[in-house]
C-alpha cells in the first residue's frame, strides 16, 4: 500500500485570504484610510506597509493603486503600531 494518493491537481490558490478580504473593502471605499495590521513592532508595521506599496501582497496589485503607511499611536497612554492602506486607483 502506497503512503499518498494521487488525486489529481492541486487546487488554484485561494483567493479569499484574509489580505483579499481587506483589499476588496478598501476597493469598495476609495481614498478612505483603513488600518489593516497592528503589527507587534514599528519595524513589521513599516515592513507590511511596504509590502503593500510593491504589490509583493497579491492582493494589492497592481503595483500604485493602494497607498500604506505605518504609524506608531498613543491612545491613553497605550502604543499601537498600525498599518494604514487606502485604494487609490487602478485595474481590478
């Protein structure tokens, strides 16, 4: 007995991650800021802000037509790091 089967091709990639889910509702609001991450570190925040802006998250593609920043906040004493992206134009 063998110890796999062989059933055929794998499946296309999902498209329904959740960084599919966040571009579509950024797309369904134009130009409007949305946080997308609160990463741990304002190193990851820039990080995922970055991998945004290159497209280098499928789901932002094409590269230009989603802006990100990171920010570090405050809010009653307490230190979040954020990810903010808009979708600002392009193919779809």
């Amino acid at each position: 007995m063998s110890a796999f089967e062989f059933i055929g091709p794998p499946p296309q990639q999902q498209k329904n991650t959740k960084h599919a889910r966040i571009a579509a509702d950024l797309r369904q609001h134009p130009r409007t800021w949305g946080v997308v991450r609160r990463p741990a570190t304002p190193t990851r925040a820039a990080s995922a802000a970055q991998a945004i802006r290159d497209g280098r998250l499928l789901a932002y593609l094409p590269v230009g037509s989603f802006e990100a920043v990171a920010r570090t906040v405050v809010e009653g004493g307490v230190v979040e790091h954020r990810v903010y992206a808009r979708y600002v134009g392009g193919a779809q």
